[in-house]
C-alpha cells in the first residue's frame, strides 16, 4: 500500500505539474492582449495629423455653417457694440442728399485685376474652355502649375498669343468687381453707384487682356475701338450727358493711350478728331494711378521679387529658390511676367530728372517715423508746407534706385568705384547649357553678371540700361511700345507714334478745356522706391541677383528696410508717380496741358481697418483696398451726379507732393 502510495505520489505531483498548462495559456493570451493594447496607445505623426486636420475640418464647417446661419446684420451688431455706430454708406448718404444718376460711367481696370479665361488651349487644359485661368479661385495654379504658367505666357518675340493658345479678358461688370471670391475690386463703387440710380447701361467695364501692350489690345482684340464705341454709345443714349471715366492702377496710363488713340487719325489711331474727348469725357478720375512709373518694376523684371518676396526670403531661407517637383517658381515667374509687354508700361518715366540721380532725390529728408497724423497733415487746396521732415532727419538719396551692396547705397558718388557693365563681354554657363525654365540670364551667363555687380549703382536712367543689358530681347520688343524720356519738343512729328502716348511727359493732354482731370491716391504706408541687392554665386538658368533682406537699420527714423527704401504711398505707387503731374506737370497752361483742363489732387489718409470684422476698411489708403474707401466713393459719386472738383472740396493734401513737385526742374 504504501508502494502504490508512493507511486500516485508522483503521479500526483506530476498532475499537479500539468494543471499550469491552461493557465499558460491564459498567460499568453493576457501578454498578446496587453500587447494589442500596447500598440492601441502608442500614437503616431500620421494619426496626430490626421486628428489634426480632422479637428481644423470640423471646426470650418461649424464656423461657417454658423456664419451663414447668423443673420446678415449680425457682424455690423458686433461691429457697432465695439467701435460705435458705422456711417452711412456713400450710396446711402448721397441718396438721403437727393443726388440722382446723371453721368455714365466707365471704369478702367488696371494690371492683374481684370479675369482672364481660356478660349483655345494645349491638350493639358482640356476641360478649362471658358473658365478663368486668372480671378476667380486659381483652382487650376494648384491642379496644373505648369499647364497654367504655359497658357498665361505670351509669345517671346512677338507679345501676342503663342500659336494654339486663346486668353482673353472676360466681358461686363464681373470681369473685375471681384478678383477672388470675398476680395472686392470694383464691386463696393458699383454697388453704391447702384444706390442713386446706376445700373448696367450706364456703367461700362473697359476689360482689356492686360498683359499685353496697349497698341497690341487693338490690334488683337480691338478693345480701344471697343471702348470709344461703348462710350459714344452711352453718351448718345443719355441725353448727351459726358460719361465720367475712372480708371484704375495701370488703367491710368492705359487711358491716357486711349486719349491720343481716339483722337488720332487712322489707321495708327481712333480717327476720332481732335475735339473727340472735349465732347465725350465730363471728367477723368484716376486711382492710384502709376503715372511716372514705380519702382517696384523695376525689381519685377530684374529679378522677379519685391519687398513681400524678399521678406519671405528672409523668413524661409531656401524655399523659393528650390526645385521643388521640378518647379522653380521665381525662374517660372520670371519667364511669364517677362512676356507680359503690359510690366513694361510701368517702368519709371523721366529718369533722373524726376526720380533723382546719385546724390539727390525729391524726397530726400523724408521719414515715415516723422510723419504727422491725418488732422495734423491736412492740407487743403494747395498749401504747401511740409509735413514729413525736419532739420534732424536724416538724408537719403533714393535716386540710387538699385545698389549693390549697403556701402555702395550709403557712400558720397565720390567714394564710388564704378566699372562700366555696358560693353561687357558676355558668356553663357557652359556648365549647364540645357534650362528647364529658359530667361535671358542663362545667355548672360556670370560674367555678365559680374560686370552688372561691379556698376554699383544705377539711377532710374541708367535702370533702362541695365534691363537693355540683362534683358534684351524683352526690351527691344518692349522699346517698340513704350518709351521713358521727357520731350524736348512736344510738336515733333516722332511724338505722333502710339509708343509715347501713354508717358506724360511726351505726350499733350487733348484740348478739352471743360474737362477736369483728378489724381486720387492713398499716403501713409510704406511704398518701395529703392533697393539693395545682392549677386548669387550661381548663374546661368537661376536668377543671379536678389534683394538682400538682410541689409536693415535699427534706427527708428530709417527708411531702410530688408534691403527697401521706402517713402510715401499708397504701399504699390510713390505719391511723387500718382501726384506729381496734377500737382506741377499738368498745373495750369504748361506745354503738357495746352488747353489748361482744371486738375485736382485727392490724397486719401490710409487707416487700417479696426477691427477683423471690419474687413479691409472703410478708410484705407493701399492700392487695391482704396476701391472701398467711403471718403474716395462718395468724390466719385457727387463728380458722377454733377459735381465739380470745387465741389467736392479741389485740393486734398496729406503728403508732401507739392513740395517735391516743387524740387523737380522740369520745364513747363
């Protein structure tokens, strides 16, 4: 007994041994369930941002589901309980006035504002027949970079359209009321025209493809015919009452082409005769208008970029100048703007005469730390004292328009080296002979470059040589369309030639005695008027110069930003382009304005919106956003309803404009 006592023994001990082997099991179960839960917790880059932009989606869609559910009036409840009742809308005040409907109008878009769709295109735009490729959404920038940037350029040699490509101006008011969904151009004048009587037949858009030259719009599209027909049109079928014209930005100078066009006999011109707009125009009520040119050109074509690139730039060192998905973007841009004859328009006019030479400038004193407030700077009708500098401030020369280097900006001419870059030899980069973005820098190759750098400095005369250096091609097919000079004689037969229509400083004003002729443009903001720049390394297909952004003063009266002089505007066009030929060159009789038409200056005080629901302001002085200004809207409308420049108050001074007039020696 106890033998087999002694054998269950281990028999026992070895069942004992065996029941564990479920709880092994159970074990591993556990181990493999606290692994699955291990890896349920363990939370990875993609799914934060997939809850990331999960979260921003949903947090959208109940913002904008609530703003569309609010009641209109909700944001100007809002808007009232923080800043205090708004005012009157210009439309809304005017019609409490009793003003009626009387002039038709005529609004000129200016560059980039007009949308443009597609009519003919490569295989890689199909399904974009009549759809915007400019305004709009941009939808296709994003879907087909390429495809677009391919269709928005126009033939190198010729400035017209390249062969199996149509883009053309979209036609009416929409073509430019908004450029983008929620970015009003046009719309806010319209709608409050539309206030006291205004409707489609009396208010005509003059949309216009405004990349090409002003010459070639007829010769392509016949849009000057176009618009003096509409605007015959107009006149004839409201009693003969002049139709009031308001262009805009570079409309300005288009317009000014228009005035010599209609009246000049075919088939150069309109045949329109010589007393065409004394019977046709009431008045001509330009905005911002680029009437000497501005600056800011000059950095577009020569190296793609302004002061907001340059600034990126600096922000994120590398990005723009990545070959991202083989995408270059400033080597792309520079190749479309570059065949747009329209970037040519806007090259400064009057060289050093009127933008300065190497040690002098209108504006030299100028600092925007010293400018006044609006009440403090108010100047009413001609009064010309200044109001943005003192004995302390410090003196710039912003007729060095492109330096290199901040010791060549700042340096007396007489401490100046300078090794002329004119009948330097040039020589492409045989190290890289194939461009996948072709520009004329890939033909000027680095010593040409280097001979660009070692010039130091170019003045606004001397810009036109160095574009004609950098970029031939496009100057000689540009040259043949526009010209830059001062006339030395405004009765020469060669002033006859549509090149020098749109400068007035080679062309008369018509002999139109009744008509009046404003200058309305915003001051107060920072606008470019000179800049420092630097040579890459690399040439050949990359672009070898930029804006140094690093060249900056700390001192608080500095006009030199990231590598920027800037003085007074309206942040695109200096106040001495948008002012100076209604404040001095068309003044009175001069040989620019025979006929003496009445001219006036209205400066608009920029003030930034304030508040977010504001949207971009009711007073704002900046290029674009001045089409909403209350104070410009309710000028145009009294002129439109009857006015005259007396009546909405002649002159309306801010800036120095009459003082730097005053500092220019052109003979009138």
């Amino acid at each position: 007994m106890s033998l087999i006592r002694r054998r269950k023994a281990p028999e026992n001990e070895i069942s004992t041994d065996a029941e564990p082997k479920p709880n092994a099991e159970e074990d591993d179960k556990k181990s493999k369930k606290n692994i699955k839960v291990g890896n349920k917790q363990k939370w990875s880059c993609i799914d934060s941002c997939c809850w990331f932009i999960g979260c921003i989606c949903c947090v959208w869609w109940i913002l904008l589901f609530l703003y569309n559910a609010m009641p209109a009036s909700f944001p100007q409840y809002v808007t009232e309980a923080i800043t205090g009742p708004l005012p009157d809308p210009p439309g809304v005040k005017l019609q409490k006035e009793g003003l009626k409907a009387k002039h038709p109008v005529v609004f000129i878009p200016g560059i980039v504002t007009c949308g443009l769709e597609l009519w003919e295109g490569h295989q890689c735009a199909e399904g974009l027949f009549r759809k915007r490729l400019w305004g709009g959404t941009f939808g296709e920038v994003y879907k087909r970079p390429l495809c677009w940037v391919d269709h928005m350029t126009l033939d190198n040699e010729t400035g017209m359209d390249p062969p199996g490509i149509r883009v053309r101006p979209v036609s009416g008011l929409v073509a430019a009321d908004y450029f983008a969904p929620g970015y009003f151009v046009w719309a806010v004048l319209i709608a409050n025209l539309a206030r006291i009587g205004y409707e489609e037949k009396t208010m005509y858009m003059a949309a216009y493809d405004w990349r090409l030259s002003f010459q070639n719009t007829e010769v392509r599209d016949q849009t000057l015919s176009r618009i003096k027909s509409n605007i015959e049109l107009m006149v004839a079928t409201n009693g003969g009452k002049k139709a009031v014209i308001i262009p805009h930005s570079m409309g300005v100078v288009y317009f000014l082409h228009f005035m010599k066009w209609v009246e000049a006999p075919a088939p150069m011109g309109g045949g329109g005769g010589p007393d065409w707009c004394a019977k046709h125009i009431k008045a001509v009520m330009n905005i911002g208008g680029p009437l000497l040119g501005v600056p800011k050109s000059i950095a577009g074509l020569f190296s793609a970029e302004a002061r907001d690139v340059a600034v990126a730039r600096a922000i994120a060192p590398g990005v723009l100048d990545k070959d991202l998905f083989h995408f270059q973007t400033l080597e792309h841009i520079m190749k479309m703007t570059r065949t747009w004859d329209s970037t040519m328009s806007m090259i400064p006019r009057g060289g050093d005469t009127i933008w300065g030479d190497l040690d002098w400038s209108p504006e030299e004193g100028y600092s925007p730390c010293k400018s006044k407030s609006k009440d403090d700077a108010a100047q009413i009708s001609g009064h010309h004292e200044n109001q943005t500098t003192d004995s302390n401030a410090k003196y710039y020369s912003y007729g060095r328009m492109i330096s290199f280097g901040k010791d060549a900006a700042k340096a007396h001419s007489s401490d100046l080296k300078r090794i002329d870059f004119r009948g330097a030899v040039k020589g492409s980069n045989v190290a890289n002979n194939t461009c996948d973005v072709w520009n004329e820098y890939h033909d000027m190759g680095v010593s040409g470059a280097k001979a660009v750098e070692e010039y130091k400095v170019y003045t606004a005369g001397e810009t036109l040589d160095l574009l004609n250096f950098v970029a031939p091609k496009m100057m000689a097919r540009g040259s043949a369309h526009f010209s830059y000079g001062i006339a030395d004689d405004l009765d020469d037969p060669k002033y006859s030639h549509y090149k020098y229509w749109s400068n007035p400083l080679e062309t008369k004003l018509p002999d139109a005695p009744d008509m009046e002729i404003y200058s309305m443009y915003g001051v107060g903001i920072q606008t470019e008027r000179a800049y420092v720049y630097r040579r890459m390394p690399t040439a050949g297909c990359n672009i070898p110069f930029q804006i140094d952004a690093s060249v900056d003063e700390e001192d608080e009266d500095s006009c030199l930003k990231s590598g920027v002089y800037t003085v007074d505007g309206d942040e695109t066009v200096p106040a001495l382009s948008a002012g100076f030929m209604c404040a001095k060159g068309w003044r009175g009789r001069t040989r620019f304005n025979p006929s003496g038409i009445k001219t006036y200056v209205r400066e608009y005080y920029h003030a930034p919106p304030a508040n977010l629901l504001e949207g971009r302001g009711t007073q704002s002085g900046a290029h674009v956003d001045i089409m909403g200004n209350f104070a410009l809207i309710e000028d145009i409308m009294r002129v439109a309803a009857g006015g005259t420049g007396e009546d909405v108050g002649g002159d309306q001074v801010y800036s120095d404009i009459f003082k730097w007039s005053e500092k220019i020696n052109l003979r009138l």
